[in-house]
C-alpha cells in the first residue's frame, strides 16, 4: 500500500562497510591500489601486445573503481 512500504538502505559493499570501521586498514589498502595503478600504467607506457593492453585496461579499470569504492567509505 501507499506509504508503507520499507525504507531501503543504501546499498554497501562488504569491503565499504569493512573499512568504514577501521580507517587504517582502509588507508594501508588505499596505498596499497595506489601503488598498482602506477605499475600498471607503467605496463601501459612501455607498449605490449594488444591483448596484454586490453588485459591491462580491464584491470586498471578494476582499481579504479575499487578506489572509487574506498574513498566513498572514508568519506562517509
């Protein structure tokens, strides 16, 4: 019926509401996803075959949206 439906909570990974309680653990993985990305488009710049560039993409792409993940839970 109208207005009595359930509020939903927001949707979390395990991984956000993990390090939401532990923000030193949240950091050390921020550093350590930092750390990856920079090696990764290091991979990129040094030119490799294509697959290896896809493969590469899909992972830097896979980072990134893990950090999108974790700055959202230090912020929150």
């Amino acid at each position: 019926m109208y207005g009595l439906e359930k509020e939903k909570k927001p949707f979390e990974f395990g991984l956000e509401t993990e390090l939401k309680k532990d923000r030193k653990k949240a950091k050390a993985r921020l550093d350590e996803i930092d750390e990856h990305i920079h090696e990764v488009k290091k991979e990129i710049r040094e030119g490799k075959s294509s697959k290896e560039l896809d493969d590469l993409g899909v992972i830097l792409h896979g980072y990134t949206a893990t950090k999108k993940v974790l700055n959202k839970a230090l912020k929150s």
